[in-house]
C-alpha cells in the first residue's frame, strides 16, 4: 500500500521539491562514478549505481532521475513494513493487536517528511530504513545480536547521524540479559557492525583515484582530501552556532516540525502511548528518550535550510507511541462503553490519517512538478558551443551537472560546455579537479575572475544567476542565464 502511494505521488523526473535538489548531483556522481557532497555517502551511492543499471537495462527509455525517484519509493515503503513488524511486536496481545501496528504503519508512511523523501531522489529514504531496520533489530530481535550488525553498519556507511542512535540501541540490548554479557557482546556488536560500515568507506577514494570524474568532492584520492570530505569539514561551521535567540527559534521549529508530522491530536495520542510504557514499560520509555534526545539535539543546533529532515528517527519512534496511545486509549474506551469503541476508534483514526493526507496531498505530491526539467530544458534552448556556465546555488549547480553529465541533454544542446562553481573555487582540491578534468583549458582552475579574463571573448560564458560583483550591463539575461557581455 505505502509502494503504490508514493507511486501515485513520486516526481516524475528532476525535482527541487522537498529540498531536494542535491538529487541532480547525486545521480550525476553516480553516472560517472563520482563523488557527491560531503560525506560522500558510499553506500548509496553503490546502491544508486546499482540501482540506475538494472532499471536502465529493464527500461531504457525511462527518465534517469525517475529511476532514482523509485528507489526512494521502494526504500520508504520497506521501512513502512518494517515498521509495522516493530509495532506489532510491541503492542500488547490482543484481537485489535495488528490492526493499530497497521495504524503505525500508515502514519509513518504518510507522515510528511518521510513522504517527501520518498518521492524524489535523495539519501534520505534509504536512512530511513536503516533507522527501521535498527529499530527492528534492537526491539524486536535483542537477543540475537547479529541481526544488528547489518543496519548499524550499512547506515554509518550512509548516514552518520545514525551513529546518535548507538546509545539508544546498546541500552535496548542490555536490558534484560543475562550474567558478564550483561553488556560486553552488545558493545563489541556494535563496535564491530562500526567498523564494517567504516570499511564501506573505501569506495570513496578508490571512485576519486579512478579518474577526474566531473563530480569528485575533496578529491579524495590522498588522506587530506578523504578526511576533509568525510568529516565534513566544509559544514561544521552551521553547527552550535547563532545567539540563543536562534537556538530558542529552532526549538521552535523542532516543535513545529513534530507537530505538523501528526497533528496535535496525534502528537497527544503519542505522549498518551509514552506514558503507557511510563507506566507499564519502563525500559521502552527509557530507550525511546534516549532514541529522540540526541537526534533533536542535533537537528536544532545543526543550523541549515534541511536540517529537520534529520528528526525522521524521531517522528517514526512518535508514530510508535501513536499506536501504543491508540490501542490504550481504545481499551479504556472498551472497559466503559463495549468492544465496539475499539473498532469505532480504530475506523476513525483510518478515517484521519486519509483526511490529512488528502488535505496535505497538493502541497507534497509531486505528480505535476515540472519546474526543474523545464530550467534545463530552457537552459538548453539558450546554450552555444563551447559555453562556459558559472553557477553558485545548490538548485542551479546541481541541475546544471545533472543536464551536463548525468541524461546528457546539456552537453548534447552545447557541444564542449564547461559547467564550474563559484563557491567551490575556495577550496585546493577544486581548482585541482578542475586543472585534471582541462588540461587544455589554461586558466580554468584559478578563479572565477581569471576564467573571466582568459576567455572573455573566446568563449560564451553565462551566469545561472545575476551576481552583484557585475555591473547592469556587463550581464544580458537570455532566458533563465546571464550571458557575460562586458562592455567595459
């Protein structure tokens, strides 16, 4: 059911929907076998890799960023069961037990962060089921530690926020067990499922020392470009910065975020099933706490434009406690009106959770987006020969790479097209790519300013935006750029 709704709902190509614009660099870095951003994400990236040449092989007419938009799908929707499985084990038996572990299902499938991301291409989708997946193995399987190994080390291999999990998950382990491996063979589980995720990471400098792929981040093909990339040296200045006014407003957006997940009726559902296991289940409460705190802590001093999309561990552990909430609610209901309260309860939470998700339907659904593919298909119409196109935002720049290197249709409207960053130029490893991807193009790996000087004349150049540092009428807008006049 989740499958055939993110389906009905996915882009049907290129999108910057949902924050998603970094899908355009992703599927061009997978296509040359490249390096995306920091901190490369090695494991989606094989499964992108992977993913593109099946797909293209069973259907080679088919949109390359669709493909990459249906291995979304197919991640979210498994991380979907997956979820039902956990709340199933987790609910108290009962003739309703599978009916709301059903329920749980259906509210983190049609949550709205999980849904977006589910619908474009992105890493986040495939966090997701691995944030599940760890879930699954610590809740539903702790006494068999090798079930852990799997998702702990194919998400640090993706996404190492899920390493903010860890506490969480060797607390669930230890409850309970026996004697001196009380916690040792938890412990040494997880260090080992660790460092099999890390090993994972030898994909990014063997991609960066295959050649000069036109995406290749850090050029990671020498230690100091590899820990620059994988540490994420580049972004470490959005974190625990800003006055405590802006810590106090991304509080509030932590709570906005949460709230808009479910509702606040919701919202209320889930604090009623935590304190369900308050009550009753203490260990779970206890793990549940330590599941969301670090996430939340870092999601609201982590201060960037997708920064929320981290708390997807929290509003699936929420949509957890909507289902406890719910089946203890609909048992109080039992004991004073009759066992149909039950079913009453359980059609009208149905009943919601299709109301919001017909109501929320036009402003996530991405059935109709076109506004991406119609920038390339413009800036297509607008290219010369050999163009040079400066780009600096995320949106442009990784459209641009897409159309160049990733369906092509850039470099075949403009045959020798030359597509560089602006902002990247601050960084050795750049100018270095660019020198080694044009050995035949002097000038090219200095600066923006140089590049201008050298081939003004020589070449078109283009900008994807206005930028302030040119007079009005050193630039001409043609279409959706700005070609580089100077008539000084």
């Amino acid at each position: 059911m989740a499958l055939a709704f993110y389906l009905a709902s996915l882009a049907p190509g290129l999108t910057w929907a949902h924050q998603g614009a970094d899908g355009g660099e992703l599927l061009a870095a997978a296509v040359t076998n490249g390096v995306p951003h920091p901190p490369g994400y090695p494991l989606y990236m094989l499964a992108l890799q992977g993913w593109l040449f099946v797909v293209g092989s069973l259907a080679p007419a088919s949109d390359l960023a669709w493909r990459g938009n249906l291995l979304s799908a197919i991640c979210g929707s498994a991380s979907v069961a997956f979820t039902v499985i956990v709340a199933g084990h987790l609910l108290p038996v009962s003739s309703l037990r599978w009916l709301w572990a059903l329920l749980a299902g259906m509210a983190w499938a049609v949550s709205p962060l999980l849904w977006s991301q589910s619908i474009i291409t992105e890493v986040y989708s495939l966090h997701a089921l691995l944030v599940v997946g760890l879930g699954w193995a610590v809740l539903a399987k702790p006494r068999q530690l090798w079930f852990v190994v799997a998702p702990v080390a194919l998400g640090v291999a993706h996404h190492l926020t899920l390493l903010l999990l860890l506490p969480a998950a060797l607390y669930a382990l230890t409850v309970g067990r026996e004697g001196e491996r009380r916690w040792l063979h938890p412990l040494l589980a997880l260090i080992g499922a660790v460092t099999l995720g890390a090993l994972i990471y030898v994909r990014t400098p063997l991609a960066a020392a295959s050649g000069p792929s036109p995406i290749n981040w850090g050029y990671a093909d020498n230690w100091e470009g590899f820990r620059w990339l994988v540490t994420g040296a580049a972004y470490q200045g959005y974190l625990a910065t800003g006055s405590l006014a802006t810590i106090a407003s991304r509080v509030t957006t932590w709570a906005y975020v949460i709230t808009e997940q479910f509702t606040p009726l919701g919202l209320a559902l889930g604090f009623v099933g935590l304190a369900t296991w308050d009550r009753n289940a203490p260990h779970l409460r206890n793990f549940s706490l330590l599941w969301i705190a670090p996430i939340s802590v870092y999601a609201i001093l982590y201060h960037t434009r997708d920064s929320e999309i981290y708390l997807l561990p929290v509003v699936w552990m929420l949509s957890i406690w909507m289902a406890i909430g719910l089946a203890s609610s609909a048992e109080w209901l039992a004991r004073r009106v009759g066992k149909a309260a039950m079913w009453l309860t359980g059609l009208t939470a149905i009943a919601l959770l299709l109301l919001a998700t017909t109501m929320r339907w036009e402003s996530v659904a991405l059935t109709n987006d076109e506004e991406a593919r119609q920038y390339l298909i413009q800036v297509a119409e607008v290219l010369e020969p050999n163009s040079i196109v400066i780009s600096l935002g995320d949106r442009e720049t990784f459209a641009l790479w897409y159309g160049a290197w990733g369906d092509r249709s850039l470099a075949e409207a403009a045959s020798g097209l030359i597509v560089v960053n602006e902002s990247l130029y601050q960084f050795d490893w750049y100018r270095r790519l660019q020198r080694n991807l044009y050995p035949n193009e002097p000038g090219i790996d200095v600066s923006i300013a140089h590049l201008l000087e050298t081939y003004a004349g020589r070449r078109p150049i283009y900008f994807a935006d206005a930028s302030i540092q040119f007079e009005p009428d050193q630039l001409e807008q043609i279409g959706p750029l700005w070609r580089f006049v100077d008539f000084r």
